[in-house]
C-alpha cells in the first residue's frame, strides 16, 4: 500500500510538470506575439506612408511631399503608445516614460524612486505590496510579466533573476537627471 507522502510528492510532481509545460508555452506564445506586434507595426507605417503619398495634391516630388510625409509620421507618436492595453515600445535615447501604459509607468515610478534614494531592485512581491496589492500568485505573475517585458524592450534591468532596477540610461519619469 502506497504512503500518502509518496501519493502527495506524485500529486505535487505532476503540478509542478504542468506548471513548467505551461510556463513553457506562455513563452512560446510570447515570443510569438512579440513577432506579430512587429509585423503589425510595420503594416500600420506601410498604411500611414502610402495614405501620405496618396493624399489629395500630394505630388510625387517637391518640398509639399516631404511636408507630408512628416506630418503623417508625426501623428503616431508618444501619446499613441500611452493608451490603455497599448504595446511597450523599445526604449532608446530621450524617451521618457509616458509613452507607456499607467501600469507601466507605476513600475517604472517605483523603481526609479528607489534608484534615486539610492535603494537596491524590488522583487515583484515587493512591488506589489508597495501598489497595496494583495501579495498573491496572480497578480505577483502579472507584474513578472509586465516588469519581464519592461526588461525586454530596455527599461528595466533584471541584475538578479526575479529583482527588478530601472535600467541604467533610462530617465526617470517627470525628467530630471
């Protein structure tokens, strides 16, 4: 007859197998997301470019189409990106945080606060505790996820698995040096 400890390790075993399987595919599916949001972006530039070069009294040369084409490229800018359930853009020179989410600007706030008082990385239990979240499994996953993808695209740095700075050349919110 079995012992319910080694019924229990099996039980725990095969949790802990689909737990990782599942990890596993969420990766899978975010690397595969990730892809299609580029190709999007890029249709969506392709559709703004063509719809300026195509616009009425548009000629094919002259100072009027550059005129335009700049003026179409300038409409998809920082505050695009700042709209609820809105992609993280890739960080570079001179952006600043509002061009991300309010969920993602939380993050960013709290993190830069702590490398401004001169306080080490967060875990993402820390942080929600700090957004007074109830410090559970689901939402301690969601803000990995959401930090994961700050790293991901350079707002972040991840100097030891799971604890979580703003990323070295990354301005804090507000401005300020």
């Amino acid at each position: 007859m079995p012992s319910v400890v080694g019924l229990l390790e099996q039980q725990e075993l095969a949790a802990r197998r689909r737990v990782d399987g599942l990890r596993e595919e969420a990766d899978r599916v975010q690397a595969e997301l990730a892809a299609a949001e580029e190709d999007w972006r890029e249709w969506v530039i392709t559709r703004r470019r063509i719809d300026a070069v195509l616009a009425p009294g548009n000629g094919a040369s002259g100072p009027e189409a550059g005129a335009n084409t700049r003026d179409t490229n300038t409409r998809s800018g920082p505050d695009d990106a700042a709209k609820p359930k809105s992609q993280v853009p890739m960080w570079c020179q001179g952006m600043t945080a509002s061009v991300l989410s309010v969920d993602y600007q939380r993050i960013v706030q709290v993190l830069a606060d702590r490398v401004r008082l001169g306080q080490g990385p967060l875990t993402c239990q820390e942080m929600a505790s700090v957004f007074g979240m109830d410090v559970v499994p689901a939402r301690v996953e969601t803000l990995r996820s959401k930090a994961k993808r700050l790293v991901a695209r350079s707002w972040l740095a991840e100097p030891m698995p799971g604890q979580f700075t703003l990323a070295q050349n990354v301005d804090r919110p507000g401005g300020g040096s």
